[in-house]
C-alpha cells in the first residue's frame, strides 16, 4: 500500500545527499556526557572497592588450608611453613568432600608435615616407642604422663590413622577400587577404628562422599596435566600454523577474493564429506567388534572418552551430524547464488580496505590486552572479597547441648561456661565471616566487581568496533585512495572515538551488561531451585532466559551498528542507533540476506582453518600416519592436544576474522548509505567500488563534455 501524502514514513526519511559529506566528520562534539560521567565516577567507585578488598582480604586463606586454631598450613615465616598439608582427626565425620573444602568438617583438624601412610591405632603404638614416635605427628602437644584414655578424651591424638593421599592440600584416606568393586584403603578392605571396632573400608566412604569420583577426577586431571607435558611444544606448533593460515587466508583474500571463496566452499564441503565418509568406514568396520552395538545411554558417562570411539552409535551421530551440515550448505550455495556474487565483493572491498589499513589486523592484540587487565583486576578482586572475613569459631560435640554450633572464643574456651555445660565439646574452626557493616554488604560489593567486569569488558569491546568501524569507514567515503584518508587511520579513529564518545559507549555497553547481569541472576535462581520440582517455575524460568538471550544478541546486533555510525557521524548513542536501525530497516532484505551470506562465508574461512589444523592434529597425536608414528609424544588422551589446538586455531581465526567482518558490516552500511545519498549522476556519483557497482548493474555517468 503506498504511503498517503505527506504521512511520514515507517522507517524514516532515507539520507539525502549532502556535497560537504567526505566521510567520518571530524569537526564533532563530545556525546553521551552524562553517562561518561557516570562511567567515570563508576570506575572510580571500582577502584575504591578494589582497594578496599585488597586492604582487608586475604588471599592465604584460598592459598593455604586453615587448621582448628585458625592458622594457615605451609605459611613461609611461620612455625607451620614444614607443615603444608591438612589432617583430620576423624574423617568419617565429614559429610561430604565440599564439607572438607569449606572448612567446616567437625572433627580436629591440624597442620601435618606428611600424610599418614600406614594402619596404626593409638592403643598399639603407645605400646611401641617407634610407632608412638611416629604417631605423635599427628597429634597435638602435651602428651607426656597420660594415658591411652586421658589423651583420647583430651582430644589431643586420633584414635586411630589409616593411609591417605593428599588432595587439595589435604589428607584424603587412599580409598581404592578392586575389579570387583571392593572399596580398599592401604590395600585392606578392612581396618581398625581405634575403638576395638573391625570395620570395612566402605565405611570411610560415607564420610568421604562420592570419593571415588574424586579419585577418578584426580587421575583423569593428573593424566590430562602429564600429556600437556608430554605435547605443549607440539600444540604450540599447531597454533603458530594456524596463524599463519589465517593470515596467508587474508592475504589472499586481498588478491583472489573470488576465487577464495569458492575454493574454500569446495573445501569446505570436501572436509565434510571426507569426515562422512570416515564415520561411515568406523562404523562398518565396528560391525564384528564385540559390545559395538551398546548404546550410548547404556553406557552412560565415561572418563575414558576414547570408550565412546569403540561404539557404533558415537559414529552414527557423528554421520548425520555432518550430513546435515553437508545439505545445508549444499541448499544455501543452490538458492543463494545470487547474493554470493555480491557477498564475494563486499568481501572484495573489505580486503582492499584492510590492504590500506594493515594495522587492523594487530588491533585485536590491543583489545585482548585490555580484557586481560579488566579480567584480571576482577579476578583478584573477587580473591581478596572472598578472602576478607573473620575467622569464625563454633562449638562442636559428640552428644547433646545447647550450645551446639553457637560461636565461641577459643582463647577462653576451657573456662567458659559453655566447655563447663559440655564438657566434650571443642571450640573449633568453622568458617570465614563477619558482623562489621564491611562483612554485611560484602555481597553487594561483589556483585559490583561482577557488574563493573562486564561494564568494563563491554565496553573494551565497544571501543574496539568503533575504532575499526571509523577507519574503514574513512577508506570507503575517500573519493581518491588513499590520497584522501588519514595517514594513520587506526590511531586517528581510536583517537576521535576516546575523546568524543566515551560516553557513548560507556552508554551501549551499560545497557548490555544491565541485561547480561539479570542473564547471571536468572542462572543463579534456576541453580538455587534445581531441586524443586515445580513445573510452572522451571517453564517460567526457562522462558525467561531464552528472552533474555534473544534480548542480548538483539542489543549486540544494534550496539554494533550504533557505533560505525557514531563513528561515522558523530552523533549520540539514541540516534545514532535510531539511524542505523532505520536504514537497516529500509534494506530489510539485503539486511537478511546479503549481511548474513557475508557472516556464513567467512564462518566457512573459519571452520575451513579449524578444520585443516583439527585434521593435521589429529592424524599427528592419533599416530594413524605412520611418518609421525616415531615423532609423536606418547599420550594417555590424544584428543587433549588435538581438542586444544582446535579450540585455540579457532579463537586465532576469529581474532582475524572479526577484523574482518567489523570490516564488512561497516562497508555494507556504507555501502547501503551510498545507494540513498547518490544516483551515480555526474554531481551525485557512487563512491563504491567498481566490481559493487557491476553486481548491482549501476553505473557512474560520466561529466557531460564541455
């Protein structure tokens, strides 16, 4: 339906032309001075919480394991520095491994030298001067003169050791696994409780819950560490080729845009189906193996992840994984071809725009550094507001009192009315915390060191588009390259974008970190309530966060778009955001189709790179070539480098290809800002590229003869 006269259109007026447009306005004004501000006054405030923390916090008490007295085990300088490790007295009365590494086990906890590595009760070694020699390592000061029973009812020794590996700085018994599923500790399936009592070994399990994950949690990271000291030259090989692919695919991409990315469609469509068709061949040759055919949900969760290589249903999924992947490729290349051609040449101009801005390519080492400060000055101060607490003491007992679990003061414990009332009670280490006003809003200043982070970190993130956003831009709208561009584009733009616009991207990053943090609340809620069974909360929930979601990616897609044309123009947050999603809107389709073809050519760069290396990595690691057999480190997992070398070359990748698509997404908006402003007339001519203007069919009319 056509507009009536003078109603003002959905979308707004399409941009006029202007003759004293030349590209990224330089005589511009600060924008956004509130929320700059704000931000500043923000940061301020992050540095006084930091300096707050650091001033009160104590990073010794995640360093070092807290004894029943409060002291620190392996502290340099102190009388316990021999003494690094923690044991308890009584492990089986320990609720669960999370008890142990919350410091709130009731049972005496001291400082040890070493882990007791052999069965002893007290009662046989105070009858032998060695083992009682031995023993009292593990006891407490003051033993001299009293008996078996004087010193257990002091509480000053165990009643009984059993032999225990450290973990996590402290004294786990060394429980085991017989084929049979026999628990055993020190070899023995049974053992001596101390108090004449023959227990089995299983026993030790209930006080160390879910043990034997532990264990097998221990050994998988043990093995994990050892085969990154056995491969950590070799995946940094890997890492380094991966560099230079991507950066050899960049520069040919400066020089054979076409031909690139029709040759990387093939391949990539060749990868695909060269892993279908090696699926295919481990899954007929599991046909005759005996237990192929168990399914995975039989099988369950394994530590051992090479176990789901030997099953037939792991390659079967990894079949129609791919072959979906293959005809979906297959389809967008059939239907697409049109907009691929004009994809090819945005991708065309964007490799001339970074040949004459090189420096982009280096930029996102900036940005990493930046995050890494950020991430960093979070990471320690969320460490030393964990770590600012008091030592809380509480009373502890094996029979029934009123003062169960209330604070106590161990300084004068022994004298106080409550030892008096309860006379087996111990006044123990519980926990870190407080009753300072500083300790009651603790938990406020941490979810502001959580919310400053990502405030922070987005807008690093921010600053990095629009500085890449306002150098290409310049490139596009000079009408003689690179005559009419700054001599250093990069810096100029980085420049214009930290003095004129901080509050705007201060202002595009806070409205993403308000919805990223309500993101973390919600995870919070659904993790606090993952035990109710409430049907109607968990939909709730879950529609919530997948709003919210959608809500984030949309506020990314128009923040991205509000800074090239902040940069561009020059204008506030609001409108420059209004514009951007105006003319976007104009160019609905070109929008869905054109932009989006551009993004999924050059996620194919991407998963082309990752793929070559991944394939590299793991014929290598795997020692299926027989050229590599010799040269190849002996590994307990080889999908640990091979995993890793896949995870880094693609983080590479997209360190260079996101230059890349910024690139893209700011010539596109350019590019749809050329097609309103000019007609190609000689007074009004197209600032495009020659090849743009051949795929869309226009043309600049050349100056009539005089």
């Amino acid at each position: 339906m056509m507009e009536l006269e003078g109603e003002k259109p959905k979308y707004g007026e399409p941009r006029k032309y202007d003759p004293t447009f030349k590209g990224p306005i330089y005589n511009r004004g600060c924008t956004d001075i509130v929320c700059c501000i704000l931000f500043i006054i923000c940061i301020l405030g992050y540095v006084a919480v930091g300096i707050l923390a650091w001033s009160q916090g104590d990073p010794r008490k995640v360093i070092y394991p807290t004894d029943s007295r409060g002291q620190f085990c392996g502290q340099a300088g102190t009388p316990l520095e021999t003494k690094p490790l923690l044991f308890y007295f009584n492990i089986m009365k320990c609720a669960s491994p999370m008890v142990l590494l919350e410091f709130q086990c009731p049972t005496t906890q001291m400082c040890v030298e070493k882990c007791p590595d052999k069965f002893l009760t007290l009662l046989k070694a105070y009858t032998n001067k060695e083992d009682f020699k031995y023993y009292k390592n593990f006891c407490k000061e003051g033993l001299e003169g009293l008996t078996v029973t004087q010193i257990l009812s002091s509480g000053l020794c165990p009643a009984m050791l059993t032999p225990s590996k450290p973990f996590t700085r402290r004294c786990f018994p060394a429980l085991d696994q017989k084929k049979g599923g026999e628990i055993t500790v020190g070899n023995n399936s049974k053992f001596d409780d101390g108090e004449g009592n023959i227990r089995d070994a299983k026993d030790l399990v209930a006080g160390v819950k879910n043990a034997t994950v532990v264990i097998e949690a221990r050994q998988v990271v043990m093995k994990i560490f050892e085969d990154y000291t056995q491969s950590w030259y070799w995946i940094l090989i890997g890492l380094v080729i991966a560099m230079l692919i991507s950066l050899l695919f960049i520069v040919l991409l400066r020089f054979l845009a076409g031909i690139m990315v029709w040759v990387m469609i093939v391949m990539v469509i060749l990868v695909i189906g060269y892993g279908i068709f090696h699926c295919s061949m481990e899954y007929v040759s599991l046909k005759s193996e005996a237990g192929s055919n168990v399914t995975l949900k039989d099988l369950g969760f394994q530590t051992d992840f090479s176990v789901y290589l030997h099953i037939r249903q792991t390659w079967l999924a990894f079949i129609i994984i791919l072959a979906i992947v293959e005809v979906v490729i297959i389809l967008l290349l059939i239907f697409l071809r049109n907009r691929i051609l004009i994809a090819i040449a945005l991708i065309k101009e964007a490799s001339r725009a970074i040949g004459y801005v090189m420096s982009a390519l280096f930029y996102p080492l900036f940005t990493f550094a930046l995050l890494s400060i950020v991430i960093a000055y979070w990471a320690v101060t969320a460490v030393f507001l964990s770590t600012s607490n008091q030592p809380i003491y509480k009373v502890f007992n094996e029979t029934a009192c009123d003062h169960s679990r209330k604070i106590c003061e161990p300084a004068n414990f022994s004298t106080s009315s409550m030892k008096a009332e309860c006379p087996d009670s111990k006044c123990l280490f519980a926990f870190y915390g407080g009753e300072t006003v500083y300790h009651k809003y603790l938990i406020g200043l941490q979810f502001y060191n959580v919310f400053l982070f990502f405030w922070c970190a987005n807008f690093v993130t921010a600053l990095g588009q629009m500085t890449l956003a306002g150098a290409f831009a310049s490139y596009y709208w000079a009408f003689v390259k690179p005559d009419d561009m700054p001599a250093f584009p990069i810096f100029s733009s980085l420049g214009r974008s930290l003095r004129y616009h901080t509050g705007s991207l201060a202002f595009g990053s806070l409205i993403l970190s308000i919805i990223q943090i309500i993101r973390v609340l919600l995870e919070y809620i659904d993790h606090k309530l993952q035990g109710t069974q409430n049907k109607c909360t968990k939909f709730l929930l879950c529609c919530l966060k997948c709003c919210f979601w959608c809500l984030e990616k949309f506020i990314k897609f128009i923040n991205r778009n509000a800074y090239i044309m902040v940069a561009i123009y020059g204008k506030n947050f609001c409108t420059s955001a209004k514009d951007a999603f105006f003319l976007l809107m104009r160019n609905m389709i070109r929008v869905a189709v054109l932009d989006k073809v551009t993004d999924f050519l050059l996620f194919l760069g991407k998963l082309l790179i990752v793929g070559l290396v991944g394939i590299f990595a793991f014929f290598f690691f795997s020692g299926r070539v027989k050229a590599f057999e010799n040269t190849a480190p002996n590994l307990h997992y080889y999908w640990v480098p091979i995993l890793t070398v896949v995870v880094g070359s693609y983080l590479i990748a997209h360190g260079f290809f996101s230059v890349y698509a910024m690139c893209v997404d700011t010539l596109f908006l350019c590019f749809l800002e050329d097609l309103e402003r000019n007609d190609g007339s000689a007074e009004r001519p197209y600032l495009m590229s020659d090849r743009l203007l051949k795929v869309l069919n226009k043309k600049n009319k050349p100056e009539p003869a005089e």
